[in-house]
C-alpha cells in the first residue's frame, strides 16, 4: 500500500510550502509571524476588497432601463 503525501500549499505571505494537515497551526501560513504580518496588512489598508458603490449600481441599472431618444 502506497501512502499518499499531503497536499502542499504555499505560505500566501514568504511563498514556502506548508502541508495541508490538521497539525498545521497556522495553515495556510507557514509561521505565527508570516499570519501577523498578513493581518497587519489588512488593518493597515494595505489590502482591500474592491467594491461599487450602491449609488454607482443604482445610477448603471437606471441607465440600462432608459429608451433610446
């Protein structure tokens, strides 16, 4: 019987491998400090999730229901 290796994903933060298992604390980071420095990304604003504006959306779904002149 062959065993089979755990699946291996990359640290999002230095890039190193990190087993996908149970026993990996910090999955998918490879390290508590690879976790706190992508946290502290996030607080900082240095990530950020796009988004449209509701009033943006409102104005595009107006336009599109108009007739043409």
């Amino acid at each position: 019987m062959t065993t089979k290796s755990p699946r291996s994903v990359s640290c999002p933060q230095c890039g190193e491998p990190v087993p996908w298992l149970e026993t990996s604390r910090y999955r998918p980071f490879c390290s508590a400090r690879c976790k706190g420095i992508d946290l502290g990304a996030w607080a900082s604003g240095d990530y950020a999730i796009a988004a449209v504006s509701l009033e943006d959306k409102i104005d595009d779904d107006n336009t599109e229901n108009e007739l043409p002149n």
